[in-house]
C-alpha cells in the first residue's frame, strides 16, 4: 500500500513538474527544426550549391565517345576498264602462259566491282575531344555569379531564422501575457462573488441598499464577462504559438516564464547599435553580392566584344564487312582511321549592336540596384529607430506600472478599512480592486512588451544584442 502511494506521487511529481514546461530556447529550437519554410530554404541552398557545379564544370573539357553497330545493303557499282597497250614486252601472270605485248595488242576490259552484293555489317566508333580555351572571361564571371548567388541563399536562410524567432519570441509572451490577464481576471471574479455574498449579507441586515447589491451582481457579470473574453485570447495565443512551432494545433501548451521577474537591460548607444546592423543585417549583406552579380552581368556582356578560342579533336574508325568477305580479305572490305586536331578561332565583327544593347542593359540594372542601397539603408535606420523607441518606452512603462501597483495597493488597503469601518460604500472597494487589476496588467504588459522590445532590437541588428533565450 505504502508503496503505491509512492509511486503515484512520483508519478504525479513528474506531470507536475515544471522542467516539462516548454522554455523560450526550447520553443525556438522546435520553430527553426519544424518550420517548413525553414526547409524549403535549406533545400533551395543545396540546388545554389548544384549551379555552382555546374559552372566549374565549363573550365573542364568535353570528351565524348560514340559508336555504331548495324547492317547495310547497297547495289554494288561496277567499273569496266579498256585499255590499248602502250608498250613492247612479254607478260608473264601465273599460271598462265607468257602474253607478248605490243603497241597493237588489244587488253581485255577489267570489271571491278565496289563492294559485295550482298548486306554487311557496318561498325564505327570514335571519341571527340573540346576544350575552350578562351571566351572573353565570360566563365569567370558566371563563376562568381554563382558564389554570390549561394551567399544571397544563406543570408536569405539566416534572415528567415531571426525573423521566426522574432515570431516565436511574440508568440510566447503573447501567451504568458494572456495567462497572466487570465489570472487576474479569475482573481477579480473570486473578488466579485465574495463581495456579492458579502452583499447579500449586508442586504438582509439591512446595512445597504438594494442598490448597493445590484452593482455586487452587476460587477460579477462584467467580471465573467472579461473571464470569457481572457480565456478565448490564451486560448488564441496558445494556436498562435503552436502554429509558429509547427506543432498540431490542439496540442497542448505548457510553457515556462514569469512576466514578474525584470531583468536589467542596457541598450548600446545609437552609433554602436547603427555599426552592429549594416555588419550583420543579412539584406545589407544580399545587396552587396547582388551589386557583384550585376556588375558580373555587365562582364558577361561585354565578353561578346572579345573574340572566342577552342581546341577541338577527334579520332574515328570505320568498318564495314560482307556476310562472305573475299578470299584472303578478312578485316572487310572497307576500312578507314581518321583524326584531326584543330585550334577555333571565333570573333563576332557585326552583330547588329546586339552587344551593345546588352551592356546598356546590364548596366542599367546596375544603377537600378544603387537605388535600392539607399532605400535599404533609410528602411535599416528607420527599423533601429523604431525598436530604440519601442524598448525606451517600454522600460519607462515598466517604472510607471511599478509604482502604479505600489499606489493601488496602498489604495485598496485605505479603502478596506474605510469599508470596515463604514464609511466607504462597496462601490468604493470594488473601484479600489479594479484599479488594483488594471495596475497589475498594465505591469504584465510592459514587462512583455520589454521582452518583445529587446527581440526587435536583435531583429533590426541582425544579431543577438539581448539574450534572450
């Protein structure tokens, strides 16, 4: 028996535990590990890195090797020589008898014939060779196309990653805020039903009106009322939340923090935080490697200008064999080798000012992108601004609410023994509570909007000013 109450109450230390809770860091982690877009990007690296291959691969030579097998028929062609003999002698052609020969002597014709009447079988095989020496740099330049394009892909990837943690870092206070609002509202209607029993109390002996009890039962309902309305916003914030992490949307959500505990923060100076941003803002860092992209294409385009060397080779063999080949012939009656080396020199004189057309409109586009840096530089500096603001306003908040709670408190103490001691109403007390509430809210929220204040500083940085998790 003794030992079955242990186990269950091990059992129900480890449910109730709060190292199962899930913290900031962990919910991060489980967002950049979940979020398919997170993915979708990594993927798309790989096939940046594939480009990058590929264009090596154009300052290596082709080879290729081709063959051919098969059967063929052709009429064969015949040729008939006739010929008088030119000269004066005996010819002697085993194993027949001596022929004298004479100016007069007529030669009988000689027939030849191509090849067989008959199908043969064809092969060939043969390997080329290509290599292109020179194209006016334009390989180069498409090599470094392709390295910036990479560094565009992983500052790309990185960006997405500080702006889900940016998300996740809203999500979760989001959701810590609204239990905190929870809680107070529950607090505020525990306090509306005690005061309506306490009411009802006064009411039958007579010691308040019929209107004092009616505010007890109006309050009540608007207590309930604000209850429904935290419990639908923790329950919309918990969706966010899992949403953000890639989790299933009714999972449940436990999470771990306290919007109580403050934490000292000092923010950099503005020069200091302006520097940290155009070194590590990863779209400052995408517009220089689309500034050496452009300037590349412009490159590319002007290659055309220059003329183009290759170095071309080759060697083929060709056969082609009778079904009976002649006699004492064995190797065919066609046989050929062939092979040739060759230097190709290209180089366009008058192309239509196609060229020139295409230079004007690299260039163009380089221009285009000058633009855009100092848009991108307005839009950097505005965002540090903004956040700079945001976290100023939000630690100011925070020293107000502070003494907001101080003062509500001392309030409600004043009130409750004026209310003992009969000369408040029970307007007064609930009055005295709510301000109370909406001081201790006003805390929770300016302490969450800290926490949201340091993440959009490490947002508009590009790197991690606070630690925030």
């Amino acid at each position: 028996m003794f030992s079955r109450y242990i186990i269950i109450l091990f059992l129900s230390f480890l449910i109730g535990s709060p190292s199962f809770a899930l913290t900031l860091k962990e919910a991060v982690d489980s967002a950049l590990e979940n979020n398919p877009e997170i993915h979708a990007q990594a993927s798309s690296i790989d096939g940046v890195k594939s480009q990058i291959d590929q264009v090596v691969s154009n300052f290596y030579p082709t080879i290729a090797i081709q063959g051919a097998y098969g059967r063929s028929y052709r009429t064969p062609i015949t040729y008939t020589m006739t010929q008088t003999a030119v000269t004066t002698g005996e010819i002697e052609i085993p194993p027949f008898p001596p022929v004298e020969i004479t100016p007069e002597t007529e030669i009988e014709p000689v027939t030849l014939e191509s090849y067989a009447d008959e199908p043969q079988t064809a092969r060939n095989y043969g390997i080329t060779f290509t290599q292109l020496l020179y194209s006016g740099s334009r390989r180069i330049h498409q090599f470094e196309i392709a390295q910036a394009n990479l560094q565009i892909a992983q500052e790309g990837l990185e960006r997405k990653k500080q702006d889900l943690a940016y998300q996740v870092v809203e999500a979760y206070y989001g959701v810590l805020l609204h239990k905190k609002m929870l809680d107070l509202n529950l607090q505020s209607e525990d306090i509306a039903r005690a005061h309506l029993e306490q009411a009802q109390n006064y009411f039958s002996l007579g010691r308040i009106s019929n209107a004092d009890l009616l505010r007890a039962k109006i309050k009540l309902a608007e207590e309930r009322f604000s209850r429904i309305e935290a419990e639908n916003k923790l329950e919309s914030a918990k969706v966010a939340l899992n949403d953000i992490l890639g989790r299933e949307i009714d999972q449940p959500v436990q999470i771990e923090g306290d919007l109580l505990v403050i934490s000292e923060s000092n923010l950099p100076s503005s020069e200091k935080i302006t520097a940290m941003a155009f070194e590590n803002r990863p779209e400052w860092g995408i517009l220089d490697f689309k500034k050496i992209i452009r300037e590349r294409k412009v490159g590319i385009a002007k290659a055309d200008y220059f003329p183009s060397l290759a170095l071309q080779a080759s060697y083929n063999k060709n056969n082609l064999d009778p079904d009976t080949p002649p006699e004492r012939i064995t190797t065919g009656i066609l046989e050929s080798e062939s092979w040739y080396v060759t230097g190709v020199f290209s180089w366009k004189i008058f192309d239509s000012f196609r060229t020139r057309n295409k230079v004007k409109e690299a260039e163009a586009g380089l221009e285009e992108l000058k633009a855009r840096v100092k848009q991108m530089r307005s839009r950097i500096l505005s965002e540090i601004k903004k956040a700079r603001l945001y976290f100023h306003a939000a630690k100011s908040k925070i020293k107000v609410a502070k003494e907001q709670v101080e003062l509500s408190e001392d309030n409600l103490r004043q009130v409750l023994e004026n209310y003992r001691s009969g000369i408040a109403g029970n307007l007064e007390q609930l009055e005295a509570e709510k301000m109370l509430n909406e001081a201790k809210a006003n805390l929770f929220q300016a302490v969450a909007d800290l926490e949201l204040a340091k993440a959009k500083i490490n947002l508009a940085v590009g790197k991690t000013v606070f630690a925030i998790y």
